[in-house]
C-alpha cells in the first residue's frame, strides 16, 4: 500500500502534526515492529559497558543543553 503525500503543498505545521500522527500510531503498536538484529547486538554491548563502568550517563536536561549547544 503506497500513501503518497503532497509534501511540496503541506505547511511545516501539517508535516508535524502528520509526523506525531504516524509516530503515535508506531508508539501504540509497537509490540508489532520487530526489532533489528543490529539493535540487540548495540544493546548488548551498552549493557556490558555499563556493567564494566565504562559508560558514562548524562541527565536528559544536561543531555539537551548540550545538544542544543552543539547545533546552535
């Protein structure tokens, strides 16, 4: 099933809203979506680097200034 949208006639307004639409679609089913077999072997190897101490961790407000940091 192809969806087209006419992207070049949308507002960025009505792209949000039909990417939070699609996103909160994905969100309620996403027991449905297989994850990649990439995925576990990442989460696997944060696991251990976590267990060794060799991961650091940042709280999300830290984490955000610092991206916002970043882009700006």
């Amino acid at each position: 099933m192809g969806v087209a949208l006419q992207l070049d006639k949308m507002s960025t307004v009505e792209k949000l809203r039909a990417m939070e639409s699609l996103w909160d679609d994905l969100c309620q089913k996403a027991g449905n979506v297989p994850s990649p077999p990439w995925h576990q072997k990442v989460l696997q190897s944060r696991e251990e680097d976590t267990k060794k101490g060799t991961e650091q961790f940042t709280d999300w407000e830290t984490a955000k200034k610092k991206i916002r940091n970043t882009i700006s």
